[in-house]
C-alpha cells in the first residue's frame, strides 16, 4: 500500500483550496463582465470564432466612419452645387436685363459689376473646405485651390486633379468629392472649368502661397461663362449678351448633372452605410450567444462553488491538525 504523507496531505489540501479559489475569481469576473468568456483559456473552442467576429465588426466600424466623412463631403458638395446653380440662374437674370436694348452703356456696366461679384462668389464657393480639407482641390486639399488674380480678373488653380476616396467595403474605394478641375484636354469639365495648357506660360502665375510654384489658369465652365458675359456687358456687345443667355443655359444644366452625380453617389454610400449597420447587428447577436453570460446561472454556480471553497478550507483545517502528539498520552 502506497504511503501517504503529511505533505502530500498538506500539497493536496493547497491544490484543492486554490483550484476552488481561482473558480471563485473566474466566476466573480464573469458576472461583473456578463460575459463567460474573458480570455482565451475560458473556452478555446469557441475563442478563435469570436476573434474573427470581433475583427469584422472592427473592420465594419472602420468602413462606417469613412462613408460618415465620405457623406460630409458629398452633403458639404451637394451645398455648393445648389448655390452654384442659384449664383448662374440669378446670372442670367440679369443678362436677360442686360439684353434690354433699351438700357444705357452705364446700366449695363452696373450689371457687370454686379457679375464681377458673382464671379468673386464662386471662386469663395470653390474654395469650400471642411474640417480644414477643401473639397475642390482635389487630393491636393490643404490651401484654397482657386485664387482670382485683382490685376486681370482671370481665376487660376493651385491644387490637384486626383479624386478624394473612401474605403468603404473591402478592397473597393468610393469617390466621395466633385471635381473641381479638370486635365486640360478632358472631355469633361469639373464643376468650375478645365485647366488651361500647363505647358503655355501665359496660362501661369507665380504662386503667392507657395513661392517657386505656378498656377494654372482655369478656362471653360462656369467661371468663363461669367467672365465673357461681363466683358460683353461692359462693351455693350447686344450679340454676345444673347449668346451669353444660351451659355447660361448650359451651365445651368452642366451644374444640375454635377447635382445629380453627387446625389447618386450619396444614395450609394447610404445603402451600404444601412447594410454595414444590418451585418454589425447580427454580428453583435451571434457575440452575445457565444459569450453573454446567464446570470441566474452563474451566480448560482458561484454560490455552489463558495460552499465548497469554505468546505476545503475545512476539511483541510482539520487533516492538517493531526499529527502523532494527537496519539499521545
């Protein structure tokens, strides 16, 4: 027969007491957190499944605060084009004044100075920023990418051409601006016009932000249509007014496509904002039947597991009082 020792007793007794100890301590932070898995010991099985879960819904969060900047954008945008609009539909009242032949040289150059002040207003609207970001300057966006040279009147470019993204599902970015510009030679004209030719010197200025540096003059567009109309008031030129109405026209139109491209885009972003929100929730379900804790349960197997600590603690008491003076007489 196997000879048992007062330190095997003693060792048992301690193994006992903490096993019993440290279920106590699992028990009371399961409760606290209301989850039964804190750490991955607690369920090994089951642990590598609430990682990925974890992580998606990481990754889903991430994806949710790049569509809410995304939509500022397009929302701070989609505020621009409006007034932009409004600016050359008033524009064009006052051509349709202008066109009056019964006005004199004085009357039609108090209408172009008052769309100079127009023209001053959209170049304001194109320098738009938000969070210290301007929205039409492209990629290039931390200083005010039109600047209105007083001694010619002509609008030039400082920023860029490249599209500001969003990554908003995996692997897939999301144009969330308007384009201010376009590349000279572009088939299409951003919301203010096209860059002149970059390689001609009398399409650039020196910089004042940025000694060293040029800027590029921006032609076509609004800006232009704005431009001709107040040189052809201001020569009381009655065939280009005419034109200038027609121009109008199309630049009108040309705003409300810019509009309506931005709008789309904000639909799109919303539609998978409301999914991402959709898959987070069922992920956040499928969390809490992996790792939320039954109360009643848990505090009843605490209980069971206190009464059994103080029961070792005991039994332990007692087995390690004994000793051969007990047999003594």
């Amino acid at each position: 027969m196997r000879r048992v020792s007062n330190m095997m007793i003693t060792n048992n007794s301690i193994r006992y007491i903490q096993n019993n100890l440290q279920r106590s301590v699992r028990l009371q932070e399961q409760i606290a957190a209301e989850k039964t898995i804190l750490r991955p010991s607690d369920n090994p099985g089951q642990i590598s499944h609430v990682m990925a879960v974890n992580s998606t819904i990481s990754r889903n969060e991430q994806y949710l605060r790049n569509i809410d900047d995304g939509l500022a954008y397009l929302n701070q945008a989609d505020s621009a084009l409006g007034t932009i609009g409004e600016t050359l539909s008033d524009a064009k009242t006052l051509a349709s004044q202008g066109n009056n032949s019964h006005l004199g040289n004085e009357d039609r150059r108090t209408i172009a100075e008052q769309i100079d002040k127009q023209i001053d207003a959209l170049v304001d609207l194109g320098n738009s920023s938000l969070g210290g970001k301007y929205l039409f300057a492209g990629k290039k966006n931390s200083q005010p990418p039109f600047y209105r040279d007083p001694a010619t009147g002509e609008v030039y470019y400082r920023g860029d051409t490249q599209r500001v993204s969003r990554e908003i599902v995996f692997g897939s970015s999301y144009e969330v601006d308007a384009a201010g510009v376009t590349d000279f030679g572009s088939a299409n004209a951003g919301v203010f016009g096209t860059l002149a030719d970059p390689t001609d010197p009398a399409n650039q200025i020196d910089d004042p932000l940025n000694p060293g540096q040029k800027m590029t003059k921006v032609t076509g567009g609004p800006l232009e249509v704005l431009k001709n109309l107040k040189e052809r008031l201001q020569n009381d030129d009655m065939t280009g007014i005419n034109e200038s109405l027609g121009e109008l026209d199309e630049a009108i139109d040309a705003e409300l496509v810019q509009r309506v491209a931005v709008g789309a885009r904000t639909k799109h972003l919303q539609a998978v904002q409301s999914q991402l929100d959709d898959q987070n929730a069922k992920l956040q379900e499928v969390l809490s039947n992996i790792q939320d804790a039954d109360f009643t349960k848990l505090t009843i197997e605490a209980a069971q597991n206190d009464l059994v600590y103080q029961a070792s603690l005991l039994v332990s008491t007692k087995l390690l009082q004994t000793s051969l003076l007990n047999y003594l007489d």
